[in-house]
C-alpha cells in the first residue's frame, strides 16, 4: 500500500500531466493529430487514474467510485472507436462507439442514484414518490428547451437517416436525465454532503460540453472549448473515484424540509416553461408549434397535480400527527395533575390525624425533653402539610378545577389579618414587618377573598423566607381607573409585597415563576419549599385577569406587584381623598424588570 505522501505526489504529476495536455491542446488545431493525441492521453489517462482511485476505496465504500471508474472507463473506450473510425474515413453519426458513450451515461446516473438514496436516509436504492416526481419535472423541462434549440431541427434533418436522427436525439435526452440528477443532489442536503466537489464539477462539466454539442455550435473556438471541457470532466471524475474512497461524512440528523410555498413554487413554476417557450418563438418570428405546447403543457401540469395532491396528503398527515400530539401531551399533562392532586390528598388526610393528636398530646404532662420533641414534630408537620397544600393547590389549577368566587367582601379587615398573621413571624426572624393599605382603595370589593389572600400570603412566603435582615412589607394601592360597562366601575387592584433581601439577577427572573424551580438548585436544599409558591400565584392572578410583576436587584432586594382587576358593590362610591405617598420603595427606581403575565 503506498504511503499517502507517494500517492498525493503521483496525483499531482497526473494532473500536471494533464494541464500540458490540455495547454497543447488548446494552442494547436482542434482537427489534427497534435490535439487528437493530446485528448487522448487525458481521456485514457484519466480512465486509469479512476480505476486506481476506486481500487483503494475501503469496504462497504466502493459502489460509487466503481461506478465513476466505469463511466469514465467507458467514455474513453467510446472515444478510442469513433477516432479510430474517423480515421480510417468511416461514418461516425452512427458507430460501434455509441454504446459505449451510452452506458457511460446509465454508470454516472447509477453513481448519483446510489449517492441519492443514500442521503435519503433509507439505507438502500428505494426512493419515494417525491423524487421521481423531481426527477420528472426536470427531465421533462429539459426535454421541451432542447427540443425548442436543437432538436426539432435534427428531428426533421433528411439528410439523416432514422436511426442516426434517433442516436442525435437520445443524447440530448440522456443529458437531460443526468442534468435532473445532478439539480435532486444539488438540493439535498445529505447527498451533496457525501457527493464531492470533484464529482459535482466533473459531471457539470460534462453536460456543458455535450450540451453544447447538442446545440451544434460550430468553429475552431467552440470545437477546442468543448475538447477541454471533456478531457477537464475526465480528469475530475477521475479525481471523484479517489475522493469517494473515504467514507462519507456522518450527516445524520432531520431531514431538511421544503415549507409549503417553496414546495407548490416547485410544482407550479415549471408550467411557465411551454408559454416562455412560445412567446420566444413568437419574438424570433417563428411559426407556432402548438403540438410541443399542448403535450409539454400536458405532462407537466399531471406532474403538478400529483406533486399538489401529496402535498395536500403530506399537510393532512402532518397535522393529524400534531393533533395526535397535543392530545397526549394535554392528557399525559391532565394524568400528572389528577396523579398529584390524589396523592396531596391522601397525604393530607393522615397528616392531619398526626397534627392533630400531636395537640391533644400537647395538653399532657410532658418533661421538657418530650416537649421539645412535641413541638419539633408540630413544626415539621406544619411545614409538611404547607407543602402538601401547595402541591394540591397547584395540580388544582393545572387540572383546570379550580373555580373562582364572587362575592363582596372587606379588602382591609383582609390586609389586617395578614398583618396580624406575619408581624410574629417577621419578628420571630429579628426583620420588620411593615403595611399600610392606600386611603384610595375602598373597603369593599368583589372578587374572591380566598384566592386574593392566597396570593398575598405566599408572596410575603417568598419574602420572608429570602429576607435575612431588614425589612418586609406590604402595601394596598388602586391603580389608574377602568372604565367598564354596567356593572359598575373597576379598578386594578395592586398587591405590594417587597423586602430587603437577596435579591434576584436580571436573568433568573423569568425562571422564579417556573413550577417546581428556584434561582437555583442550591437554593431548594438550602431555604427548602417545592418552587410552586410563585407559580401559583402567577396562575392565579391569570386566573384572575391580573399580573405579576417582578422588580429586583440582587443584593438589595425585591418588590412583587400583583395587579389584579376588581369591582366595587353597586352602592360603594369612590373616596374623595387623593392617595398619599407610599413609603414603599419605588419599583420604576430598580434596574432591572420581568413581567409575568
């Protein structure tokens, strides 16, 4: 086995080789024997590079540098006969070297098929509708421009006979077929990542050079340009036989799709080919062909409805699957909700016979070392049960059980009983405890106290379990006026509950309001809880038809404003006196903002 640095330098004294070749060729008569010979050591050349190329190819890998070998090995074979005929003065619009040139053509699309199918993730030679569809469209497009340019005028040559008028026909078409190949690799992400860069330009080349040919363009110019684009598509074709002896790159993941207008762009556009056509025949002043236009017209608009009709199919499927989805995601979402509202409420039950006989047992005579037992087992059962509730709380409002009351009562008395319950607890912890409820909000409201009491308590929860010295507090406030319809007038109602505390970063602040989540994970072993205690209340003020709105500064602290809209009684008027200042601190003054909705 040669070396790699031997076999890079024997390439490049092959393409070397080549590049004089082709030098010589170009600055020499096109007819003579100088450039016949020339071509030929190229051709011939590039044949056995390829076979060289394919013969290291690993295992598993050989299929398609084979094939490139053997087109390019029959290529030159064809080449050899028909200047061998031309020599000797024989036809050559029909010769013994057609067949050759014609199976090179089925070896190369044999290449790209392989490449195709194997970038269509099927692992074999099967391909679906779609790409044979692809593959029509384009053979059939450029069938009707190079019957449009070239081979009508064959088609009604005389001077040819029939079989010689079919060979000059069939190349067009077999260069139509290796064209529509070479624009489905072009547009597939995975066949043009194994494909190469040598194969891709060489096979390009190649269609440029009999294109051009086709199109009969005459002249010692054209004749030498045409030469060099053969013997350059050779030499990479040779150089795509070694290229393909390296397994091609892992490019799995999803396929990548075309949208919905790109795909019906692709049916529908090629249905502008037969008009174009005649209106180009119409400004060049020849006469109509409406043959060509109604059969072109005809295949392709068949192609167009069946590639629109699996494009209403393929719509169809993909949205009953999502649909499929969203319901078991819905019910697995509604499972996880009645799973966690049973077990809150099953373990609620025993917790609360325990609770309860560790009060009865408190009215006992106990020693201090029982007492202090008792009250450790009474403290961490409250807590137990907090969780539990919240935990049931939460899967309430994820089930969608969770029914809002309306009923009109005493937004104050409410404030005082908050205050009442978090001013021992505020001082048990050495922070204090202020609140102060806004003159301007009235008494009386409609809504329901429960839930707005809820929200309240887990709020001022949050901050005085993040709060380790300073101050806490809560503020009533009514927010700019509403105008609504019969009902009478609603206000937003806005529930301010700050601290001095640790304060949360800019960017956790969407993450606070997440279920079961915290700043970070550190945080739940460190100051315990679920993580629910912020999510119910963004649920519930949502619920509500409120918000929840963060203001924080880690390190000096947080203020949560809930805004939630509410109603006065029919007979309760508006205060008179405007709202003093609020000596809480001003959310508008901190740096950074979330707002949960």
């Amino acid at each position: 086995m040669p070396s790699k640095g031997r076999r890079s330098w024997s390439v490049a004294i092959a393409l070397a080789a080549a590049a004089v070749a082709m030098a010589v060729y170009a600055g020499v008569d096109p007819e003579g024997m100088t450039a016949t010979a020339c071509y030929m050591l190229v051709v011939v050349g590039a044949s056995v590079g390829a076979w060289i190329g394919a013969s290291r190819a690993p295992r598993g890998h050989r299929v398609v540098p084979y094939l490139i070998a053997l087109g390019v090995s029959l290529t030159s074979m064809g080449e050899v006969l028909w200047f061998a005929l031309d020599l000797m003065g024989a036809r050559t619009d029909v010769s013994v070297a057609d067949p050759f040139f014609f199976a090179s053509y089925v070896a190369l699309c044999a290449a790209l098929w392989v490449v195709l199918a194997r970038g269509s993730g099927r692992g074999g030679a099967r391909v679906d509708l779609d790409f044979t569809i692809d593959l029509l469209t384009i053979v059939a497009v450029s069938v009707l421009l190079f019957w449009s340019f070239s081979l009508q005028s064959i088609a009604a040559d005389s001077s040819l006979s029939l079989l010689a008028r079919v060979v000059a026909i069939a190349y067009p078409l077999a260069d139509a077929i290796l064209l529509a190949l070479v624009v489905r690799v072009l547009v597939s992400r995975r066949a043009r990542a194994s494909l190469g860069i040598p194969l891709l330009t060489g096979v390009c080349l190649w269609l440029v050079a009999d294109i051009t040919y086709a199109l009969g363009f005459d002249g010692d110019t054209a004749t030498t340009l045409t030469g060099l684009a053969w013997m350059t598509a050779t030499v990479f074709l040779a150089l795509a036989a070694g290229w393909s002896a390296e397994p091609p790159t892992d490019t799995a993941g999803p396929p990548a799709f075309r949208s919905s207008a790109a795909q019906l762009t692709v049916a529908l556009g090629p249905l502008a080919v037969p008009p174009l056509l005649e209106l180009a025949r119409d400004l060049r002043g020849e006469p109509d062909r409406l043959l060509q236009l109604l059969v072109g017209t005809a295949v392709l608009i068949a192609l167009a409805v069946v590639r629109t009709a699996r494009l209403i199919r393929s719509e169809e499927r993909t949205r009953r699957q999502l649909e499929a989805a969203r319901d078991a995601a819905l019910e697995a979402s509604r499972a996880k909700s009645m799973f966690l509202a049973n077990m809150s409420h099953e373990l609620r039950t025993p917790l609360t016979a325990v609770l309860g006989m560790g009060e009865i047992l408190a009215d006992t005579q106990l020693d201090e070392f029982q007492a202090g037992l008792l009250e450790r087992m009474n403290r961490s059962g409250t807590r137990l049960g907090a969780l539990v509730e919240r935990t049931l709380d939460f899967s309430r409002i994820e089930a969608g059980r969770v029914e809002l009351e309306t009923q009109v009562f005493d937004v104050h008395a409410m404030a005082a009983d908050v205050a009442e319950l978090y001013e021992p607890r505020a001082a048990r912890a050495a922070i204090d405890f202020e609140w102060q409820v806004d003159p301007a909000v009235p008494r009386l409201v409609v809504g329901d106290p429960g839930r707005l009491f809820q929200v309240v308590t887990n709020l001022l929860d949050n901050a005085l379990k993040f709060t380790h010295e300073g101050r806490v507090g809560l503020t009533l406030r009514v927010a700019t006026l509403q105008e609504t319809g019969e009902e009478g007038p609603r206000e937003v109602l806005e529930l301010v509950v700050w601290d001095t505390g640790i304060g949360i970063a800019e960017a956790d602040q969407e993450s606070v309001f997440q279920s079961f989540s915290q700043v970070d994970d550190s945080m739940t072993r460190r100051y315990d809880g679920t993580g629910l205690g912020l999510a119910i209340c963004r649920e519930l003020t949502g619920l509500m038809g409120g918000t929840v709105t963060l203001y924080s500064t880690l390190g000096h602290g947080s203020t949560f404003i809930a805004r939630i809209p509410s109603e006065r009684p029919a007979d309760d008027a508006p205060p008179e006196q405007p709202a003093p200042e609020q000596p809480a601190p001003d959310p508008a003054n901190r740096p950074s903002h979330a707002s949960v909705s």
